[in-house]
C-alpha cells in the first residue's frame, strides 16, 4: 500500500479550504483517508497553516511520500529540509540523500 500525504478540497465553490491527509495513493482525492494531519486555508492572508506535526512526522517515518504542494507547506512550516535534491525520506531515515 502506497501511503501519500496529500490535501482534500473542503469548502464552498471559489472558497477551498484543505485537509491534509494520509491516505492510500489509489483512493480518490477527496474519498478515503487514514487520518487527518492538518489544515490549509489559503483564503486568509497570510495563508493559514495548522499541522499535527508530531503525527506528520510520525508518517514520514513510516515511509509515507507527501505530494509536491504538501512537501512545499511541510518546508515553509520548517518539518523537512529545503535542501536541492533532498527527499523526505531520507532525511527522516537518516539516509544520505539519493
């Protein structure tokens, strides 16, 4: 089972609001999820991010692969390195990066 954390559109029409959720890759963005890590509400200024990042790092840890719109929330928020050419995996395994 491929695991991604990703985000799920909530919210009116011209109004998202985003989940971010653990689910299996094959389920449909807004279907079935594990769990729900955070929130991103990109209609306030500046953008609202919550995270639970204690579980974030939880799923990182266990191999789950963010999409690239999450990993860019997960570095303005400071869990992942920005570094070129690193990926989350291996700076959670403590792997040199490929």
């Amino acid at each position: 089972m491929a695991v991604t954390i990703r985000l799920a559109r909530m919210g009116a029409k011209k109004k998202p609001f985003y989940r971010l959720v653990v689910a299996d890759s094959r389920f449909p963005r807004d279907g079935r999820f594990i769990e729900v890590v955070g929130t991103y509400d990109p209609n306030h200024n500046p953008p609202a991010i919550n995270l639970n990042q204690e579980r974030i790092a939880s799923w990182l840890k266990k191999g789950a692969h963010p999409t690239n719109t999450v990993k860019s929330l997960l570095k303005k928020a400071g869990l992942i390195s920005g570094g070129k050419g690193s990926s989350v995996a291996a700076s959670t395994a403590g792997l040199p990066p490929a």
